[in-house]
C-alpha cells in the first residue's frame, strides 16, 4: 500500500464505501422465518451474527480500512434506527416511497409520544461489529441524519400525530437533538470513533419538481435548508475530539432505482458551507447529479467522497473515464481533500440492487483500484 494512500488514520479513506451491503439468501430467509414465526429471536440473531463476521472478514480481505456491518440487521435504512427511540411506532401507511417505476413497502416511523434516549438496539449492534473487527480496522455506525428523522415524521398523515405530541414544533427540534447527542455518546462510550449521518433530504432539496409535487408552489426550500442544519449540527455539536462525524447525500436507493434528480448548486451553499461534518460522501455517478462545479463551496478542510461508481447496475466503469472525472473535480476541490466510492451502499433496504454479491465485490476492487492509480 502506498504513503499516499495509507497516510489517512479517519475515515473517510481513498477508497471507500458507503456502508450497505446485499443480504445473503439465507440472511433473507432467516428473516422471513422469524417474520412468519418459524424461527425465534434468538435464532435469528445467531444467523445474522455468523453472516456480520462473515462480511467483515470480506471486508478486511478487500482491503477495506473502515467497515460496516452491511446493515444487515436493519429492513431499512432508516427505519429501523428511528424505531429504536422512546415515543416512535413501527406503522404501515397506506403508500411507500415512490421511487423510479417502482414502490417500496409501506413501513414509517410515528410519533406517539416524547422522543427519548434511554436504550437503544443498535447500541449492542454495534459492540457486535467492533469486537468482530476486534481493533484491525475502524468500524463504522451508519445512522439516518437527524433531518431524515424529521422529514420521516412529518410524512403524509405521520404530521397530524406529531402535531398532537409537539403543538410546539421548538420542543421537538430540542428532544429529537437530545435524543441523538445521547445515543451518539452512548455509541461513543462502547468504543465507536467513525459516525456517518445518512441523509437524503438534501438530495431531494435538488429536485424543484420532487419538491413542487410533494408542498406545491408555496413550499419554501430555503427554510427547510435551515431547518435540516440546524438539526444536524445541534445533535452533533460538542462531541468528543476523536468521533469523526460524516456525512452520505443521495437520491433515493432502492432495488436500483431512484427518487429524486439535480445537481447539488441549490443546497451547496448552506450544505456544503456550514454543515459541521468532516466530510461529504457524493452522489455522482450519472448526469442526475450534476456537475463538480457546487463543490467550490465546501469549507475549510472537509473532505469529499466523490460517489463515482454506481452500486445500482453490474457493470463496471472504464478507469480511465473515473480517473478523467477525479481530475475534473480537482478544479473545485484540491486532490488531496478527495477520495472515492461507490454513489450509495449496494442495499439501503434488505430487498438490495440488482446484481450479485461477486458484482458487489468487484465494484469495491475497482474502487480500490482507482484509487491507488490515483493517490498512488
């Protein structure tokens, strides 16, 4: 390995990747039995520990030097965390998440009453992970953006619920801060150093006419803009020295498709300016996304992941064009600020993308590849 690329000890690293990975067939079935009661908990759980040392094992093999349980004891990638919390249901609404030709199931989270921290499944998750990586790499907790949340519970008919516990939206914006600064130090307490926020709701912020259907013409983006950092920088704001906080930005993941389209300009500057993160994992894998040029308008010495290759199809990117693209985006961002990833993880819901966990590999070797030619 070389200086250049071995130089960093945080994550983000050179080469990288965004956190999900593909299900294992068993894994899914193991799930479905518990759903349909032919297994018990404690069965499923055996299952998904043997399946998480299975992928950190793959994980190290790849070179990986930050990594993620693959999230393979969530359905969601959102979901599941926000239904951890005191006063958060698990209800289905009468639609999913319309995505590209496609809709999802039709989980949320409510509110049904104060939002609180006092235990939390994803705690004891993630002392799993760490005691399997047992200190040969950093291990990474992915969590849905404290924006993520509010947007999840201001959903369609989710509003009226929240509206009857929160009259007073300030009370909200203060327990749901709260709730994350105490999960996040809790996760701190059981050894966790590398926090990546997932949000998409500054992806969806970039598609005015995703924005005109969901509020109409009197919705105004740039309120909500200092609504999500406002939220975002509270729950992480005084945190030790050594948690490094990032962040993931995309369009919607799901089973290959999309939900949302545009470039990053209309957010850059409060996103990219002021958001407190030490670095931005990218969308930018076709012409959905944009150019480079918002990227002149992140700060001081953040970092930024640029999310290259897709993780929505099998087949692999020409070297030569990423390597063109990288050097395209230094015009915006000096190359030692940047490194490279998959644009999102190959399965933000336990459904996945379509392609195969081998596909799935290699996409993470042409990652790794890039990137030594590059920083090499």
């Amino acid at each position: 390995m070389s200086t250049q690329i071995s130089a960093r000890t945080s994550a983000p690293f050179r080469y990288d990747i965004v956190g999900s990975f593909l299900r294992p067939e068993h894994l899914k079935q193991a799930r479905l039995d518990f759903s349909q009661g032919n297994i018990t908990e404690e069965q499923l759980t055996a299952i998904e520990d043997d399946s998480i040392r299975d992928l950190v094992e793959k994980e190290i093999k790849a070179g990986l030097l930050s990594v993620t349980d693959g999230e393979f004891r969530r359905s969601y990638w959102h979901l599941d965390f926000m239904w951890g919390f005191e006063g958060v249901e698990h209800i289905e609404m009468e639609h999913g998440y319309f995505f590209q030709g496609e809709e999802t199931r039709a989980d949320s989270a409510r509110v049904r009453g104060k939002i609180r921290f006092s235990s939390h499944p994803f705690i004891k998750h993630y002392k799993f992970l760490h005691n399997a990586v047992n200190g040969r790499v950093l291990s990474r907790q992915t969590i849905p953006a404290p924006a993520q949340f509010f947007a999840e519970l201001v959903r369609g008919e989710n509003e009226d619920f929240l509206n009857a516990v929160y009259p007073d939206r300030e009370e909200l914006y203060k327990d749901l801060t709260a709730a994350y600064r105490d999960f996040i130090l809790a996760l701190y307490d059981v050894g966790c150093r590398n926090l990546q926020l997932d949000d998409c709701t500054w992806g969806m912020l970039c598609d005015k006419g995703f924005w005109k259907n969901m509020a109409g013409d009197s919705y105004s983006p740039e309120s909500l803009q200092k609504l999500y950092l406002g939220l975002n920088n509270l729950a992480i704001e005084n945190l030790p020295d050594d948690l490094t906080v990032n962040t993931h930005v995309c369009r919607g993941n799901y089973h290959s498709t999309w939900a949302t389209s545009g470039g990053y300009e209309p957010v850059a500057d409060v996103l990219f300016g002021n958001e407190n993160v030490q670095a931005y994992y990218l969308e930018f894998d076709d012409d959905r996304s944009g150019d480079f040029e918002p990227l002149s308008k992140v700060s001081n010495d953040k970092l930024v992941v640029l999310g290259l290759i897709t993780s929505k199809y099998p087949k692999l990117e020409d070297e030569e064009q990423i390597i063109a693209r990288i050097q395209e985006a230094t015009q915006y961002v000096p190359l030692d600020r940047l490194c490279l990833s998959p644009q999102c993880g190959f399965a933000s819901t336990e459904e996945g993308n379509i392609m195969t966990e081998q596909e799935q590999w290699d996409k993470i070797s042409l990652v790794k590849r890039i990137a030594e030619k590059v920083w090499g």
